[in-house]
C-alpha cells in the first residue's frame, strides 16, 4: 500500500486563507459590543454587553460583569438588578434580572446574563430593584453603557 502524502501544488493556500479571513470577518460584523461605563454607585464594577443578530432578526444578548456590589449592600438596600435594553422607538424594556456568583477559586463577583429580545439596542442600564417584574426602572440605576 503507497502511503499518503501531500502535493503541496495541489494546494492552493491563498484561497484557504481567503476564505477562513472572509469567515472571520463576516462574524465579526454581525456583533456589537458595548461597554459600562464606570459608576458613581459602584465604582469597582467592569463590564460589557455582546449583542448579535441571529437570523430571525432578534438580538441575542451575551452581558458579563465582574465586581458587581450586592445589591444588598447599596443604600438603600435592594432584592436584586434587573437589566434593561435602551431602545429608539420602545423606551427601556426589562429584559431579565441579573444572576450573580462568585467562584470556588475567586471571591470575585460575577454577573452574567444571557438572553433573545427583538427590541434593537442603543444601550444598556442596569437598575437595582425589589421586584423583577417591574415595567420601568424604579430603583436606582447603577450601571450604564455609553453610547
């Protein structure tokens, strides 16, 4: 049996390259990131929001935030953070409440939220409530992406 081997002119790198660039390319166009700016609140906090359109034209949203304050802890005091997608023509629209852990390695603070809304950002804040549920920020806002 001849063993396999490969004919390097049989190989045309400069169309693989192309392609895996347009790939790499074309992914990144379909996402938009924004960042928290820093708060008057909680000072310490850091994070940034992921946003991508899928293919139903709904926006899938990936938010991330390390040293987030228990809400607990604020004054006044708070149940929870609820997050809240900034739309053009729809006002603020609650899109789910922040989940909050820390590691069996780190004491940090991590705060995460993964959802689908089909209201098209402009930004995002972060408002510390006692009810989930709530249509409109009430309580205090403690984080906001700039725009």
């Amino acid at each position: 049996m001849k063993p396999l081997t490969w004919n390097k002119s049989s190989i045309d790198f400069s169309k693989i390259f192309l392609l895996i660039f347009t790939v790499i390319i074309l992914q990144s166009c379909d996402s938009q990131k924004y960042n928290f700016a820093i708060s008057q609140v909680v000072p310490a906090a850091e994070g940034s929001v992921e946003v991508k359109q899928d293919d139903n034209s709904n926006y899938e949203i990936d938010l991330n935030i390390a040293r987030l304050a228990e809400p607990k802890r604020l004054t006044p005091a708070r149940k929870l953070y609820v997050v809240w997608v900034q739309t053009e023509k729809n006002g603020d629209k609650n899109i789910g409440q922040l989940k909050t852990s820390s590691s069996l390695f780190s004491n940090t603070l991590k705060s995460s939220l993964t959802t689908v809304t089909s209201y098209k950002p402009i930004g995002f804040l972060i408002s510390a409530e006692d009810d989930a549920n709530i249509q409109s920020p009430g309580g205090q806002v403690v984080l906001r992406t700039s725009h």
